[in-house]
C-alpha cells in the first residue's frame, strides 16, 4: 500500500498486537489503552496531514508511481532538499517539537539505506540488497518505525564482551537457515508500543571494537516478532483532561526496554552482521546521520518558536513583559532560535551530492547545531520557570474551575493582566506541561541526551574537525615577526 492515513495507521496497531507491558500487565490494545490512546491519535494526525496537505507531503513512488510520503524522499537538489525539509515542517507544526522520535526522523535514516545500499556489502552482498529492499518496503508500505540503539547500563567502564554477564546485552546466538537467532536485552525504544517495525542498529555515539562483533547487529523485523517484548517505563500521562496535560496529553510517546528471547530474525531483514567495524562507520559513511539531524535541527527551530510563544505569552499575562531582566530572557531564546535557523539556512543552501549520489546537507553546520542545541534547551526550560515562578506551583485543576463552589473563587483569583483566570490557568499549565511536569523534565532529559551523551559528542567533534587552517593562520602570522628574534636562535 502507499501512503497510509490516520485510521490505516490505527487499524494496523490493532491487528499487529504487539507484546507491550505497562505498569506490570499486559497491553491488550494500545489503541485504547490510557498511556497510549491519545498519542495514537496524534500519530494519526500525522498521517492524515499528509493528505490534507498532499502537494506538501506525498510525491510519486519512483516504483509505483503511487502516492508516498515525501519524508521517505531521496533528494537529489537542494530544492528537493528543502520540499523534504518542508514536508517534515508540516508534521512539526502539529507536533511543535515535543515529539522526539515523530516518523520522519527514522524515515530519514531508512531513506539513506537505498542509495548506500552497496556500504552494506562490505558484509555480505546480501545485505546491499536488504538494505535496498527495506528502504523501498518502508516506503512503499509507510512504516511507522522505532529503534534502539544502545546496550543495558551495567558496567560502562567496561566493553560488552568484558561484562560479569555477558549475554545481557542484545546477541548473536545462531545462524539457522531461515534466519539468525538473537537474545538479550536493548534500550531505549521511544514509541515502541506503537509503532510497525523495530530498527536495530548500532550507537551513533559509542564505538566497539572486535571483541563486540556477537553484538555488532543491524535488523529490522515486525514490532509483534514472536519473542519480542516491549517492556515500556511509567507512562507520563494518566489524567482525565487535556487542560491539565496539555502536551503529555496529546505526545507522551513512551519508552521501552526491548526484551529478545531467542528471535528469529530472517535473513532478508539482516543488514550487518558480527561486524563492529561496520557499525561504527555506518551512520557517517552512508551519510544518514546527516540527514537525520536535518530532521533534528528542523524539530529543534518547531520546538523553540513554540516555547517562544509561550514565554511571551506568559510575559504579557502577568505584566512582566515591560522588565529589563524578563526582556533579556526573551532575547535568549530568540537568538538560540535565530541561531539555529542560521545553521539550517546554511545546511540547505551548501547541501552538495555525495557519493551516494544524494543531495546532503553540510554537515559542519548541522553538526554544530546537534552538539549545541542539547546544551541550550536546558537553559530555556529555565527561562520558562524562572519566568513562570510561583505561578506554576499552584495550578488548578479543570475539575477545580467546574466545581460550581470554588469555580468562580478560582476564575477571579487567577486572572491575569488582560486574561481570565481559567485562560491563565490554561497557559501557565502549557508551560508547566513543557518543563516541570514528568513529561516535561522527561523533555529536557531527553533534549540534553538526544544523540547521545553530549561529552562524548563534543570529544568526537573536537576529533573531527579540521583543525590545521586554524593553527596554520596562527603560525603564518607568528612567522612574520621572526625577524625579532635574537640573532642566535635565528634559523
């Protein structure tokens, strides 16, 4: 099938049934489940704008020439770049950011796995069209995809192989005829309870080496695979209303330990396979952490304009608007804003085509801008409670205001400058929701670790970046002044 719409994506869930466990039970239908219904159907929003705004988001398979979603789209122009850039910017404006792991940005990595599809021969020639295959299946078919990356804390000072106990973390068991046979544990699936399919791949991050190759892997198989668990932690929306959740509500996308037990993946689905040099060199070699951060940096402009609005917003309903000091955090924010349009302009505009034949953003600039801004949204999220202050402590509830007793009490100790009380109210639980709810802590958390620990990331720049055209211009200018030296050390 092409291009799906929202009740598509909602009936597939349901006839999927996938193995999903919160709060120690069993999910019989996340469609209707309380931690899940809600964002199920904002996923769905997703889907059905694609054919609201059809001359946005779909485009002509190049197999079918059927309808597709243009996140799937191979550009090969910097203008096919930026109708892609500007289909991802349609599904942000529902989302406003706060949706981390929304279709495209998978989408965007399962589009590099077609045209690099020959990096994965160095493997297995097989696996080139694997590769092939699933980036033609995912988009043909409009696959709603989660991932997982990482191995289980246990001992970070030492490799997976070193581990007391080495067979926790996700491996390689056997090779059978219709396919390996994997086992272990891996983190951390965002939306795994709701999505098709499991992409497993290694960290963009953190390298291995020989020792690891059992637990070097890259597959994707069904989300309902027989032995598959998603084990999903504490949900961060159980409430009644969506005026007191107005985010959690409406994105609480859920996160899930994957448990393998003893899962046949086939072979057709095997992309790399006990091969760690592979692993660490697939992400930048194929290119499809670039334009995943493309995904990313757009993401990250949705969701600052939207925090934006809030604080100016909030400014104006309490009359803080006119102080240097709220002026000044209102200036922050709009200069990480401008800051990062500044680096997407600039990706887009010196986009080259790669090896790979593909229309790929500068990555310096991105780069830059996904080592940045996970430092930044931490001090934004500040800005909102410091500027919020105790007006985010004592929040009515949407019950509250309806109680026919304390109702009006409320409504008229509540109210702002301009602004009724249950309106303020409204406002100040959306900036609450965004930063000190366990949905919005949950925001900033997940901001500040969102590709990976921001150390190790800012180690890799710093290793990565050219380096001598910035010492050489140091040293031709030290040269000219040789002539001071004193004449005994001259050479």
């Amino acid at each position: 099938m092409p291009a799906k719409t929202g009740d598509q994506y909602i009936e597939r869930l349901k006839k999927a049934n996938n193995n999903v466990y919160v709060n120690g039970k069993r999910v019989d239908d996340v469609t209707e489940h309380p931690a899940f219904k809600n964002v199920v159907r904002s996923m769905a929003k997703l889907y059905d704008r694609q054919f609201e705004k059809e001359e946005k988001m779909l485009y002509p398979s190049p197999t079918t020439g059927e309808k597709v979603g243009k996140t799937f789209m191979v550009p090969t122009s910097i203008d096919e770049l930026i109708e892609r850039r500007e289909a991802i910017m349609e599904w942000q404006s529902i989302t406003h950011g706060f949706m981390g792991r929304s279709p495209d940005y998978l989408n965007a990595d399962v589009m590099m796995m077609g045209p690099a599809a020959s990096f994965f021969s160095e493997g297995d020639p097989k696996f080139a069209e694997n590769a092939r295959n699933y980036a033609e299946y995912a988009r043909e078919n409009d696959l709603s995809l989660t991932h997982t990356l990482i191995h289980p804390q246990v001992n970070r000072a030492k490799a997976v192989s070193e581990q007391r106990d080495r067979n926790v973390a996700l491996h390689l068991v056997k090779k059978t005829e219709e396919g390996i046979v994997v086992d272990g544990i891996r983190l951390l699936a965002t939306q795994g309870a709701i999505t098709d399919e499991l992409l497993v791949f290694p960290s963009t991050v953190k390298k291995s080496g020989e020792k690891d190759d059992p637990y070097a892997l890259a597959f994707a198989i069904p989300n309902n695979t027989p032995g598959l668990k998603f084990l999903c932690r504490e949900p961060f929306y159980m409430g009644e209303h969506s005026y007191d959740y107005p985010l959690s509500s409406q994105f609480e996308e859920g996160d899930a330990i994957v448990s393998f037990e003893n899962v046949l993946v086939p072979w057709d689905r095997v992309f790399i396979l006990e091969n760690s040099s592979l692993c660490n060199r697939y992400f930048r070699e194929t290119n499809a952490v670039v334009h995943m951060a493309h995904q990313v940096v757009a993401k990250d402009i949705a969701k600052t304009e939207f925090l934006l609005g809030v604080v100016l917003l909030l400014m104006e309903s309490i009359g803080i608007e006119g102080f240097q000091h709220v002026q000044d955090k209102g200036t922050e924010i709009k200069l990480v804003l401008e800051t990062m349009k500044s680096h997407l302009y600039r990706a887009e505009h010196h986009a080259q085509l790669d090896r790979w034949g593909v229309m790929t953003p500068d990555y310096e600039a991105l780069d830059a801008a996904r080592n940045w801004y996970p430092r930044m949204y931490p001090r934004l999220a500040e800005i909102v409670r410091i500027l919020g202050a105790s007006g985010l402590m004592g929040l009515p509830t949407y019950n509250d205001f309806t109680n026919e007793e304390i109702g009006p009490l409320l409504h008229r100790a509540m109210q702002g400058k301009q602004i009724d009380g249950f309106e303020r109210v409204q406002l100040f639980r959306l900036a609450w929701d965004m930063t000190m709810s366990a949905f919005g802590s949950r925001q900033t958390h997940y901001e500040y670790y969102f590709f990976g620990d921001p150390v190790r990331m800012g180690m890799a720049y710093f290793e990565n970046f050219d380096k001598e055209p910035y010492k050489q211009r140091v040293k031709e200018y030290l040269q000219q002044l040789n002539s001071s030296k004193p004449y005994y050390i001259r050479t």
